[in-house]
C-alpha cells in the first residue's frame, strides 16, 4: 500500500530539512550537491555532480534509501555498495521512525553512506 499524500508531505520536509543541514556552502554546489526524491514508499538520498567529461549534465549518485513497511510499521535501511545494487544496512537493519533513518545516514559511523 503506497504513503498517503499527508504521508509522503511529512516525509518530504523532514528529509528536506536532513539534506538542507548536510548540504555543501552554496559556493560548492554547482559541483557537488545533496538531493533527495520520494518514490512510491521509499526516500532516496544522493549526490549530485557534474559528468566529468560532459559537465554541462548531472549525474546522481546514490547515498541512502528507506524504504516504509507500512504493514510492520517500519523503515529498512540501504546502502548501495560498489556492485551498484542496494544493499539491507547490516548495523540498523530496520529501524520504527524516518528520524532514526536520517540519524544513522548523518552518523554514518561506517563511512557507507558519505564515504
């Protein structure tokens, strides 16, 4: 069952807010940036850069995904590793809020989000 409207507005401002924090000085932006996108019952986080030999186009590069569980009322945690598939984030799984989501992708204490 996909998030409702009221749902999926909830989750854009608070993940709007999580990525304004993390966003590089407006100086930088051009060539690294920090998006977000919420598609169907998952939140996507990833970088934006230029292409390097055609910096006129973005490219995205993933940084983390939640997806909801709305029938176990919870949010599993990915990462995408070096084979360009996504990957259940063995520390914290699944965790019950968005904000525990958004807190463990800031801690990123294992460098798999940011690097």
């Amino acid at each position: 069952m996909a998030l409702s409207e009221f749902e999926t507005k909830k989750i854009e401002k608070e993940v709007r807010a999580f990525v304004e924090k993390r966003r590089p000085p407006p100086q930088i932006r051009p060539e690294l940036d920090l998006g977000f996108r919420v598609k169907g019952q998952s939140v996507e986080i990833f970088e934006v850069r230029p292409r390097w030999r055609h910096p006129e186009e973005k490219i995205e590069q993933p940084v983390a995904k939640a997806t909801y569980v709305k029938t176990q009322r919870i949010w599993k945690v990915y990462w995408q590793r070096a084979d360009l598939k996504w990957h259940g984030y063995e520390p914290n799984p699944q965790v019950e809020t968005l904000e525990e989501f958004l807190a463990i992708v800031d801690r990123d204490e294992y460098a798999c989000f940011f690097g």
